[in-house]
C-alpha cells in the first residue's frame, strides 16, 4: 500500500514536469492518435472490399484491433518506457542506484515512470469499443460483461508479461531493443486481426507458445457469442485470467533471474 501511496505522489510530479514542454507534449498524443487513425482507415478499406473476413465483419475486425490496443496501452502505461529505460541504465552502469535503494527493483523500477503516452489510446480504444459495440447487433448479459472484463484484465497481465520478458532481455543481450520490436511490434501485431484466418499452427502458436489470442480473440468470443469452430476449445476464452496471471509469474521470474545474472559496471 505504501508503493502505491508513493506512486499516486508520484503522477501528478511527472505530469508538471512534462507539460513544462508545452506544445510537445500534446503533439505525443496526436502522433499515437494519428498512428491508429490510419490503422482504422485500413481495416475500413479492407473491409469495404471483402466485407467478412473468415467470418467477421468490418466492425468485429475493428472490435479485435480495439481489445489488442486497449490491454496494450493499460500495461503499457505502467511497464513499457520503464522497461525500455532498463536497457540503457544496464548499459551506462546506472542501473546499479536501483538496487541500492530499500525497496524491491521491480517496484522501483515500475513507480519512477509513466507512460503518459499511452493515456490517449485508451481513450481512442474506449471510444472506438462503444462505437463498435453500438453497430453490432448483440444483446449480451450482465455475466457476458463480467466475464468480458475479468478477462481483459488477464489479458492486460499478458501484455504486460511481454513487455517485462522482452526488457529483461537486456540481462543477456545489453542492447535488447531489436528483440523488443520483434516480439511487442512483429508477433502482437499478428493478433491486430482476428488469429482464426491463420493456419492451424500459427493459432496453436498463438494460443499456447505466444498467448497474444488471449489479449483479443478470446475475449471478443465472449462478448459477440461467437461461433466457436475455430477455438480449440470452447472453454478457452474463459481462461485469459489464468494465463495472464501464469504468464507475469513467468515475466516475473525472468526478471528476477536476469537480475541476479547482472554484474554491474564495477565503477
């Protein structure tokens, strides 16, 4: 409770530091924003073409890209500029003011950031969910909302655990960034569309190697009833929360074994 105290002190102190910039601070958001306009506008072209793909509409297909960027801007919010910052500190040696202080260096490290960034693509995403939800015509209950939530959440943890494992890379391979972009920008942009219109491998892969299915897929399952012919299991959208929570005990001690390899700079 006192980490988060702490953190919550923390936010306001970051904001009047970076509004000090003024107009480039607002110019971040609307860059992201423009970012996912044009992906928006592609998926609107797409669709006006084909109409389903394997299926799914033009607003379901929207519906996907929403959940992916939604949990990705939530756990980014709190994981990724602070992840990203790790590999320069491991490189530069600063990485060792972190492990002096009387406090676990995974909470350090996740509380003297904040990916500010991000905030306006949760706006985007929640906006874009309500639109989409308003031309799609399903009439879920108050359990099919629940259960929709709760599973967000897990698949939050995922994206999370993905941009913890991929930071703690630096441990190994100083200069990580590249397998970052791979797995964060490559393999979760696989999951921007809907992972049944991929061969059985590539969604076995996605489902039970690289979770990213559980962060988009799954859950739209829940909320739009779909049909589950392409699921490899009727069951598996409700299990997003166990995987989220087994994936960031997996980060997590990916971390922590990284952090034990590290040697510092000796200086």
């Amino acid at each position: 409770m006192r980490f988060f105290k702490l953190y919550a002190r923390f936010i306001p102190i970051y904001f009047r530091s970076k509004t000090e910039y003024g107009f480039g601070f607002y110019m971040d958001f609307v860059g992201f924003a423009l970012n996912h306009i044009v992906s928006y506008a592609l998926i609107w072209a797409l669709m006006s073409r084909f109409q389903t793909i394997n299926g799914w509409n033009m607003y379901e297909v929207m519906l996907i890209y929403t959940l992916n960027m939604l949990t990705y801007a939530i756990a980014a919010v709190f994981f990724f500029f602070q992840m990203d910052a790790i590999e320069e500190d491991v490189y530069k040696g600063s990485f060792d003011s972190l492990l002096v202080k009387p406090i676990n260096p995974f909470i350090h490290m996740i509380i003297r950031g904040f990916g500010h960034f991000f905030l306006g693509d949760i706006v985007i995403a929640v906006i874009m969910m309500v639109f989409c939800f308003n031309h799609l015509d399903i009439s879920p209950g108050f359990g099919a909302y629940v259960s929709f939530a709760v599973t967000l959440l897990g698949a939050v943890l995922i994206q999370a655990s993905f941009i913890v494992i991929s930071g703690s890379m630096c441990f190994w391979v100083v200069r990580a960034r590249s397998f970052m972009d791979v797995v964060l920008y490559g393999i979760r942009g696989l999951a921007d569309y809907p992972i049944s219109i991929y061969g059985k491998v590539l969604r076995g892969v996605l489902t039970f190697v690289i979770p990213y299915g559980f962060v988009n897929f799954y859950p739209a399952h829940i909320i739009l009833d779909k049909d589950g012919s392409s699921l490899f299991a009727s069951w598996l959208p409700y299990t997003a929360p166990a995987v989220g929570l087994i994936l960031f005990f997996i980060a997590y001690r990916v971390w922590s074994v990284g952090l034990n390899r590290y040697q510092g700079t000796g200086s």
